[in-house]
C-alpha cells in the first residue's frame, strides 16, 4: 500500500489523519480509493467534472505528477504520495 499525505486543512475530511496507506497501481487509482474512503475529500480534490482541481499538486515521491504521467504516473507500494493544495494571499507589504 502506498502511504498518503494529508495536508493540515484537509485532515478533518479525512478523520483528523496525517496519513493513510491506500491501495492502487496508479495516481488516479490511489486518489479514487482515498476519497472513496474519505467522500468529503472528493470535494476538496476534484471539480464538478471529476478532474483534480487546479490549485491542487500531486507528488509521488517528491515528484510533480504535472510533469510525469498525471493521474496515470504509476506507484509502487513503497512510494509516498503528498497532497499539496495551493496557498494563496498574505500581506502585500503596505
């Protein structure tokens, strides 16, 4: 099984969990096990479409899944995947 990272604001769509280990050959798979496990994090992943939402990063072991095969980039069950949500705002400096 591969282990997920759960970022802190999504824990509580996925028990208050830092990580989970979940089962599947490829990053969709992985991502579709997670959030049939976890159904509010669908949400929080996925547009209305069911594709992963932009401000959201895939990594499988420190590696963009952009730049590798997407949701088709296959996993082992020794790799790590890390749930990155975008951070935006902040103070503008004035």
């Amino acid at each position: 099984m591969a282990k997920v990272l759960i970022p802190t604001p999504l824990r509580p769509y996925a028990d208050k969990r830092d990580s989970v280990e979940v089962e599947g050959r490829t990053v969709g798979e992985i991502l579709e096990a997670l959030t049939a496990q976890y159904s509010e994090l669908r949400r929080h992943l996925f547009n209305d479409e069911g594709k992963l939402r932009n401000f959201v990063n895939i990594y499988v072991n420190d590696e963009d899944i952009r730049y590798l095969n997407r949701e088709a980039t296959p996993v082992q069950a020794s790799d790590t995947l890390s749930i990155v949500p975008s951070i935006a705002g902040g103070r503008d400096g004035r």
